[in-house]
C-alpha cells in the first residue's frame, strides 16, 4: 500500500542553529499555510498548542542499517522507533508548537525544531 502526501504549507524561519527537539526549543518561525487551506486555521488562537507534521525533506534516505543509530546525545546504540532521528523509513516528523499570532495563513509560533521552507503536512490540535 502506498500513499501520497501533499503539504499543506511550509515552515519558515531565520533560524541558521536549530535544536535537536521542539522541547528544548524557543526558535521562532511562521507555518504559512496555503491560501487554499486558509480557512482551515479558524478557531486557532494565540497561546494554543498545535501539533505540526511535517516531512523530513532533506534527511539522508532511510536504509535497514538505520533500524538502529547512535544518537550523538545518548552514545549509545537505539532502535529508530524509540528515537526522533530525522532518518526514518517514512520521513514524517512531529512537533508541539505554541502559537504566538494568527494572520490570515500564517501561524507565527515557537518551539521550531524544523529547517526554513520544510513541508508541512498536517496540523493537528494538542490534547492531553
């Protein structure tokens, strides 16, 4: 089975350092949404949370060598599903993001964890 994914915007960013998770994150950036989407942020407010999948466009292509990687924080050997490694057999990543404005199609938000012009796919509500 196979599917296509079509992004629904994109990350922007001046950001040249990113950190390695959304948690430990207070980089700044805008969600610009398709103007055909547009309508779809209603309701989304300043101070909301929102969950952002997006495509890891520029990761290195997922291998069965990476079912297991060494990431560089822990030094120690783990398998992929347990890790937020940008190398994965399908490329999408999640972040929690705080909203900070909303104008029009675009989301000002921080907590970027994600390169400038990174597709996004999705945005979700956060829900505990």
């Amino acid at each position: 089975m196979t599917f296509t994914l079509t992004p629904i915007g994109e990350v922007r960013t001046e950001a040249s350092k990113l950190p390695r998770h959304y948690t430990v994150s207070d980089v700044t950036g805008q969600i610009v949404v398709n103007p055909a989407y547009a309508e779809g942020l209603r309701d989304i407010l300043p101070g909301q949370k929102i969950v952002v999948l997006f495509i890891f466009d520029r990761s290195e292509t997922f291998t069965p060598q990476h079912l297991v990687q060494t990431p560089p924080h822990t030094g120690r050997e783990t398998g992929v599903f347990s890790i937020c490694s940008p190398v994965r057999p399908n490329p999408i990543g999640l972040s929690v993001l705080t909203v900070t404005a909303v104008s029009g199609n675009v989301l000002s938000v921080t907590g970027l964890d994600m390169m400038d012009k990174t597709p996004v796919v999705d945005i979700k509500p956060y829900i505990v």
